[in-house]
C-alpha cells in the first residue's frame, strides 16, 4: 500500500472524530446561559441579596434549593409569606408555623440571614391598611415568625418598618423595610372601568404615616451606604395596572422620589411584590444621577400562569408569570449590580445589569 493510500485512510479514520469535536465546539459556543439552567455562574459578585413574595403555606415551596444556589448573604420576604386573611390570631400563628415547618424552608433559613416585611396576605385582611383591627397581634406573630428578639425595637413601635447595614470590603449596603399596611389609608375604589383602583385625589392619604415617613427620612439623610435597597410590599413604578400600587397615592409617590433625590442618598433601588409576576421597571428622575430601579418578584408558590399583559411605562425586559425569585448581585469594582429573575432549577428568565457611579 502506497503512503498516500495510507494517508487516505488515517484521514477517513480521523474525519468522523473531527465532525464531532467541530459539533461539540459549535453547541458551545452558542450555547446562551440565559436560557440554560445548568450553566455555570460567571458574574463576580462581593455580596447577593435574594428576595421574593406570595408564598402560599398550603402549597408545594419548589424554590428554596434553586435560591440557595446563588449563595445569598440574606433572604428578603417581599410580603404575603403566608396566605391567613384572618382576625383569629390563633389560626394565623398555626399557619405561620406550618410554613416555618416546611422542611426546605427550615434548612434554608438555618443557613442564610432573613428579614422581611408583609403585605397584606399575611398582615391579616385583603387590601387591608390601617383600618385592620388585629394588626397589633398580627405585628408580634409576623416578629415571631422572623425570630426577631422580644426585647428588639420592632416589638414595641407600631409597625415592622426595619432598617440595617451591611459592610463588606469597605462598603455599605442599607436595606431599608418598608410597611405599607399598618398606617396606609383608604384607597379609592374604581367604579367606572374594571380596575380595582384609581388614583386617589392628589395629596389625600398617606402610604407609610408621619411617624414612618419621618423614620425614613432620617435613615436616607443619614446614610452612608453605597447602595440603598428600599423594600415595599407593592409595587412603586408600575401604576397603570389599577390593583394596589404607590400610584393609588401619587402625592406620596412624588414625596418618595423628592425624599431619595434631597436626602443625597446614594443608588436607591426599590424591590416589590404582591403582583403574581415578576419584572423591572426604571424611571430617569430629574437632578438623581442614577435611574430609579423597582425589582419586583412575585410569586414563590403561585403566580399569574396566564397573564396576557398589561401596560407599564417604565417596564424594561418582559413579565415573567412563572413561578420565580430575585436575585442582586453587587459587583463593588465595576459599581455594576446585576438584577436576576429565576425559577426552578435557578433558571434565568430574565437578567439586566445597571452600572452606578
């Protein structure tokens, strides 16, 4: 056999190993981490922050391994962390302890800092504000459930507004809980289209109450943090949906972006619920030299399957309806933090990045 004849054959013998290498290249390097939930995790971060809201205690909890995966440094409930509408107390401690013995939420929250805030699920009355009879009793069960300490200051003021630092590689991340049900005021009923609500008259009622409004206002003039995360239970940008919303109130709208723009606080970023869905929403404000971001993650147990849309003005990226978690992930060298919504598996549905100054 000729040398040629022989190099025929080891090229006919190497070629279908080459197809496969130049296959298997090919899928790689096409392959979008977006849509794939095994796909290693590249962002580099100094501190992550997950959070989520409507969690039903009588439903399967499919979320906690996948949130884990992300390693956070703390857990935020959003609000609604159980479904008890209720004015019997002994009832709302019994389903708060059913959630508290769900056996993956156990395990998480042995291993990862929570806080929260609620809504009104778990608050006790459905679009309920500070008409709610129970709400001092249902105060000290929502505490127990977080295993706040009976000697903290929450256990005494009215309310479970809460604020804390965290300092990592010398910087600041404030997390600041907001109570939007224990002062919040009536809302006005929408009786002429199929909203539930319409905005209230400007300057008519109060979302988070003097005493609240004042708290707040001290916690951002005072801080020193590089990033603030402001928790509330609904959502603040999104307002043309007409169900619970800062938008009901747009005189205590215009208060919270003047109170973030004169207090001089650094990179505001609001995190919300309550909707079944999940999305983000952004608004460029006058004289504030970072865009106002509103994260909303919602729900863990359940969530709107069959949305078929709805308007929102400072919307960026899509709705997800599925079932899903948020995830902030703090990048301290590039001031960039990456906005993640996921689902079982740690899927990504929807991601964005925002570099801050």
């Amino acid at each position: 056999m000729t040398p040629f004849n022989i190099g025929i054959r080891k090229m006919n013998y190497f070629k279908p190993l080459l197809i496969l290498f130049f296959l298997i290249s090919s899928c790689k390097s096409n392959e979008n981490p977006k849509n794939n939930p095994h796909a290693l995790k590249e962002i580099k971060t100094d501190f992550v922050i997950a959070f989520g809201s409507c969690n039903n205690q009588t439903l399967a909890n499919p979320l906690w391994t996948a949130i884990e995966k992300n390693k956070p440094n703390v857990w935020i409930w959003g609000g609604d962390v159980i479904y008890t509408d209720t004015y019997d107390m002994a009832y709302m401690a019994e389903n708060y302890q059913k959630q508290k013995n769900n056996a993956d939420y156990a395990a998480f929250a042995k291993k990862v800092e929570v806080l929260g805030t609620w809504d009104d699920h778990d608050y006790g009355l459905n679009d309920g504000g500070v008409e709610y009879s129970k709400k001092e009793e249902a105060q000290q069960l929502f505490l127990d459930f977080l295993d706040v300490s009976k000697n903290d200051a929450r256990r005494k003021q009215e309310g479970v507004y809460f604020a804390k630092d965290y300092s990592v590689n010398n910087k600041i991340i404030k997390i600041i809980l907001l109570d939007t049900r224990y002062f919040r005021t009536a809302l006005t009923a929408d009786n002429e289209t199929k909203k539930r609500f319409k905005p209230n008259v400007y300057s008519e009622g109060t979302m988070l109450g003097e005493m609240q409004w004042e708290w707040l206002k001290t916690e951002l003039k005072n801080s020193k943090a590089s990033y603030n995360i402001l928790v509330s239970s609904i959502q603040f940008l999104a307002g043309e949906h007409g169900f619970e919303t800062w938008a009901n109130m747009p005189h205590e709208v215009d208060k919270l972006e003047n109170l973030i723009k004169s207090s001089g606080a650094k990179n505001a970023i609001i995190l919300s619920g309550d909707r079944h869905i999940s999305e983000i929403s952004k608004k460029e404000i006058d004289s504030l030299t970072y865009p106002l971001i509103d994260f909303t993650s919602s729900g863990l147990t359940h969530s709107y399957s069959d949305f078929k849309g709805e308007p929102n003005k400072y919307r960026i990226g899509n709705v997800v309806s599925k079932k899903s978690f948020g995830i902030l992930n703090f990048n301290f060298k590039t001031n960039a933090v990456t906005m993640e919504i996921k689902g079982e598996n740690n899927v990504i549905y929807e991601t964005y990045t925002q570099n801050y100054q």
